[in-house]
C-alpha cells in the first residue's frame, strides 16, 4: 500500500490549489482522468474567467444564502492574492468591463499550467487513472481503494467536485465517501443552468441577447423574486448570466416575467398615450427605437401579440396599449424546465456546511479530514465567483494541514497570510 502523509482526491482547481500549499509533507494527488482540470480547462469558454475585480466585502452576496461559509477562506486568500499568486508565477491577467479577471492570454490551459507547475516544484505527486472507489478511516489513517491500487495517509481532503458537466470527471463521487465517513449531504441540484421555455416562441432568434435587464420569477402566480441581468435567447428557452444567476431559484412550472425596456409599466402605458398625441405620425417601430432592443426581438414580440409594427402612434387602440404594456415590461416565459446536470456549470447542495468547520476547512465529524471545492454545499454566481471560492478553500485547507502538527493546528486563522 502506498502512503503519504496527505491525500487528496481530485486534481481540479481546488485539490491542485490545496496540494501546493501543503509544503514539507508528502503530497500525493489522485485523479481519476488522465489529465488534471478537465473542467478548469472549460471554464469561461476556454478562457478561463478565475476571479472578480470587486471589492472583497462585495463578493458575499454572490453565493447565495450559504456565503457566511466562505469568510474565513475569502479572508485568508482573496480575489487580490489570487491575481498576485498568478502574476508572480508569470501569468499576466486583465479584467473586462464587467470585473471578470482572466489569465491576459485568455487561455485556461495556461492556468492550469501554472497549477500544474507549482505543483511540480513543490514536490506534489499526482497519479491519474485513479478512480477512487472507496475510503475508510482505522487506527487514526485514511485508507484508500482506487480500481488499481490502495493508498493511505493521515490527512485526507476531498476535492472532486459536484455533478455537473459529469464528463469532466465530477460525478457526484465525493459525496458518496463522504457519506461513508459519517457525513450528510444536501440533495445536490443543477445551477447556473439555462431554462427551457414551454410554447417558446423565440427559437428563430437564437444568439440574440439584451442587456441589464429585470426578470421577475412568479409561482403559483405570485412574484417571490426577482433579478437583473444580460439574457441570452436560445433555440429552446433562456440562458446568459441574469438567467443562470437567478437558476437556483426557479423551479419547473414557475414564469418569469422580462421588462424588455426597462420602464415601469405605468409610466410606459403613459407614455405611448402622450406620444399619441405628440408624436401622432410615428409608427410603433419607430418610436420604440429609442429602448434599443434587438430589431428581430422587438419584430417577434410585435407578431406574437398581433400588433403592426407600422401602426401610427396616433391610431393604437387600448387594447393594443394594453397588449403592448403587458408584452414589453412583463414579457412572459412558462419555465418547462431548468436544465439538468449535463449543462448547469456548477452544482448547488453537496456536504452539509454545519459539518465543516468554515475556518480551517476540516471536518467537525472525522479529525484530518477535509474538504475543498464545490463538493461543499456552497455555489456562486457567473463572473469568477465559482473559482475563487475553490482556490481560496484550497488555500485554507492546505494551510491548515500544512500547519497541523501532532493534532495542533499552527496556522493562525486570519487575514494575515
Ligand atoms: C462550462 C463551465 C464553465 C465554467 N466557467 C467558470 C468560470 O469561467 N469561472 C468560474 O469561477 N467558474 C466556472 N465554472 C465552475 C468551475 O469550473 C467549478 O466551480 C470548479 O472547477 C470547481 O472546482 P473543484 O476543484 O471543486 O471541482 P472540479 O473542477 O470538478 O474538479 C474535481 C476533480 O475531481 C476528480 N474526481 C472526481 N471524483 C473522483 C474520484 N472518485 N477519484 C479521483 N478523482 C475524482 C474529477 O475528475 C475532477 O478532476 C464553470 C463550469 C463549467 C462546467
């Protein structure tokens, strides 16, 4: 049997991220691909969105109700430290209009690279092909079966992610051995997934998007939330981040209701009313230039409530204000589904957080034991959010582990690294 002081289980950001801070122990890395951070390599299109710009107190809010979880690990390694951990190993990075920080080669492969290297100087050994299958804890040691070998070690952290995109190797596996060490887990559900709409209209403008938009979620016909984002029209429903954001919250059979221009309802019936009068001649679609709406957008919402496009400001009817009040300010979408785990970019739910202790990433249940990672019950928002929180986790545990010596834990948690 093979050992090693740490294991750790998974080679994504969040094991990789843990596996270089844990310096002066014997690091072995098992992977069951062939190669590390299949999903990291993914990430962003390709290019690999790792972090925001914003300010660090900005970040709780985008991980939902869970985000106090996160302090401590935000704290010790923040957005800041992870664009310095990058540029120091040579990897340049920029940010875009919206506070996306990415590798300045836009590549993900030259993330993964510097992960990769620093795990190589720091001595880490990562053994691929190692389908975990089982562990166990006995006399005070992780024991480890992969299909082709069995490995042991005192401290143990499970990085494997959660379920989604399952061709990347995340197949919900971290959950099951963490079951088998006594813990519970929250149902895992797909996030920052598309919607698909019943009776979707939208399908010819597939690729279209807007922007900055308010979406209110209604079920039951009442309206329990609402959010604002860039949307996306598919060939079957919705997508773009305001849509994927706000996709934990939505549940099949809910509505969403869209404001396409961005104007309270009242205030537009109005509106249209004075233009009526002194802008009597326009045509509708003239006038509607000024809300900056994709022309094929508008045209298709004008069609699906029997409205001409060339109709004269002078001549709508009420009726047709009404229809047009109700199309353009709360455009309504019958939500068939959320998209399952196949095309959620990360997985909601995962290892119940009152089990972890949220400054030192170890189990309150199993001493040396870890976690890392999306295998947390713990998800963020699009825009490098996700990423983060697995680096920043990695770095607290690997800290940790790092500085436990004969069951003391050396390493002080704050913000002073
Ligand atoms: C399409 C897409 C785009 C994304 N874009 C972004 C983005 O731009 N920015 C952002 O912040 N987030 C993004 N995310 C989310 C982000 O990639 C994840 O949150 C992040 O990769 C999670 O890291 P992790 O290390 O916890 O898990 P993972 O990256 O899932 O890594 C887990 C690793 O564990 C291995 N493993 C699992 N089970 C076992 C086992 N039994 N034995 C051995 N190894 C095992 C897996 O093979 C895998 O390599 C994106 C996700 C997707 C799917």
């Amino acid at each position: 049997m093979k050992t090693a002081d740490i294991i750790i289980v998974g080679a994504g950001p969040a094991g990789l991220f843990t596996a270089i801070q844990c310096i002066d122990k014997s690091v072995l890395v098992l992977e069951k691909n062939e190669s590390p951070g299949k999903k990291l390599l993914i990430s962003g299109t390709g290019r690999c969105n790792i972090t925001n710009d914003c300010k660090l107190s900005d970040f709780y809010e985008h991980y939902g109700a869970n985000y106090r979880f996160l302090k401590t690990a935000l704290n010790c390694f923040t957005n800041y430290d992870l664009i310095a951990f990058f540029e120091q190993n040579g990897l340049e990075t920029n940010v875009d209009k919206n506070g996306k920080v990415f590798p300045a080669t836009q590549k993900s492969r030259d993330v993964l690279q510097v992960l990769v290297d620093k795990c190589k100087q720091n001595k880490v050994e990562i053994s691929y092909n190692q389908n975990v299958m089982s562990i166990e804890k006995a006399a005070g040691r992780f024991i480890l079966k992969t299909d082709l070998a069995a490995f042991s070690s005192r401290f143990l952290v499970i990085a494997t992610g959660g379920m989604s995109y399952p061709l990347t190797g995340s197949t919900g596996d971290g959950y099951h051995f963490a079951k088998q060490l006594g813990h519970s887990i929250h149902p895992p559900k797909p996030s920052l997934s598309p919607v698909f709409v019943k009776d979707y209209l939208m399908a010819s403008i597939s690729g279209v998007s807007v922007q900055d938009k308010m979406i209110y979620l209604y079920r039951d016909e009442k309206k329990i939330s609402e959010h604002r984002g860039d949307i996306g029209f598919t060939h079957k429903g919705l997508s773009g981040p305001g849509i994927l954001d706000f996709s934990r919250q939505i549940l099949s059979g809910d509505v969403l209701k869209m404001n396409l221009i961005d104007i309270k309802p009242d205030n537009f019936r109005n509106e249209i009313l004075l233009s009526s009068t002194k802008e009597g001649k326009t045509t509708l679609q003239t006038y509607l230039k000024k809300y900056e709406l994709p022309r094929s957008l508008l045209l298709l919402v004008l069609q699906a409530i029997a409205v001409e496009p060339e109709i004269r400001m002078a001549e709508i009817t009420k009726i047709e204000r009404n229809k047009l009040v109700a199309a353009l300010c709360e455009f309504p979408f019958i939500i068939e589904k959320v998209g399952g785990f196949n095309m959620a970019m990360v997985t909601a739910g995962g290892v119940k957080l009152n089990e972890v202790n949220p400054k030192t990433m170890e189990s309150r249940l199993v001493t040396g034991l870890y976690f890392a990672g999306e295998v947390l019950d713990i998800d963020g928002d699009t825009g490098g959010y996700n990423l983060q929180a697995a680096f920043s986790m990695g770095f607290l545990a690997g800290k940790v582990i790092s500085g436990t010596e004969d069951g003391q834990q050396m390493y002080p948690n704050s913000n002073t690294v």
